[in-house]
C-alpha cells in the first residue's frame, strides 16, 4: 500500500509539473480581457435565461 510519504511525494510532484497560467481569469472557459466583450456575451447568457419563462407564459396565453 501507498503509505504517507508515497503520497505526498506523488501530489507535490503533481504540482510542480503543472504549467498552467496563474492569475484572476486564467481559469475560465472564457477571456476576461475586453469587458464589452464579456458584458455582451453575459448580458446574452443571462438575458436569455430570465426570458424564457416570459416567452412560455406568452406562448400559452396566445396558444388559447
């Protein structure tokens, strides 16, 4: 079995083999940079997502 100095030798070098970019931002699926950019694309995420139940009470109310 993999006793405690086994393991802690596998997770820090784990992290020192690691080459990731550090910083506010790095970590995202999406860039940070340009803040119109970001502000459209969330304004669209966000924005679609607290329409829709007004879209389906409309869509039902002209459905009758």
């Amino acid at each position: 079995m993999l006793g405690p100095p086994a393991i802690r030798r596998f997770t820090t070098s784990v992290v020192r083999r690691s080459h990731y970019e550090e910083g506010p931002g790095k970590n995202l699926p999406f860039s940070v940079e340009n803040k119109w950019t970001l502000l459209v694309k969330m304004c669209l995420f966000f924005g679609s997502a607290f329409s829709v139940p007004f879209l389906i009470v409309r869509h039902q109310l002209l459905k009758q």
